[in-house]
C-alpha cells in the first residue's frame, strides 16, 4: 500500500488509477476505515461486499493486483505482496507510455 500511494501521489488520478478494492466479507467498515487512515491513502477503496467484484476477476488469492489499460483491458495480474514500489512504477509507467 505505501508504494501504490506513492505511485499514485506520482501519476494518479490523470494519468494513473489506483482503485483499491476490499473483500469486506472478511473485514469489518472500522478496521478498514483505521489502516487506510493509519497509512494516509488517499486513493478510492471501493468494497466488495457481496464478493461479486472477487468472483468475476476469478481472485483465488490476497492480495491480487491488476493492471489494466484505458481500453479495459487486462494487461498483467500480479499475486501476492509486498509489491515492490519499482516494480509498480515500472508497471505504471510503461502502461503510461504506451497510452500516450
């Protein structure tokens, strides 16, 4: 979370989106609330109350991170964390690039 809201203070929201989406089936509205307070996140966390958002993407693992082009498009899924902050800005920049 710290890189991606690096990267977003970086390129985010014009040329970059962050959208953060939480599986709230197995978290609660407050401790969610406190970690993104905690580490001053300032991009949209969406939730996935009914698990709906977790299905359609087929996520089998947390956290999974995916980059997707402005035409929608799935261009790479990344599993697991951390999730280096070059590696990010690598991801973001050549997606930005290639955008342009």
């Amino acid at each position: 979370m710290p890189a991606m809201q690096e990267i977003y203070q970086q390129y985010g929201p014009d040329d970059f989106v962050i959208l953060a989406v939480n599986n709230t089936q197995a978290d609660n509205l407050a401790d969610i609330q406190n970690f993104v307070d905690e580490r001053g996140l300032t991009f949209p966390i969406l939730l996935d109350n009914t698990g709906q958002v977790s299905a359609a993407y087929q996520v089998r693992s947390l956290p999974t991170s995916f980059f997707i082009d402005r035409e929608g498009i799935i261009r790479e899924v990344v599993i697991g964390s951390p999730m280096a902050e070059a590696l990010l800005r690598t991801r973001a920049e050549n997606l930005i690039s290639e955008e342009n």
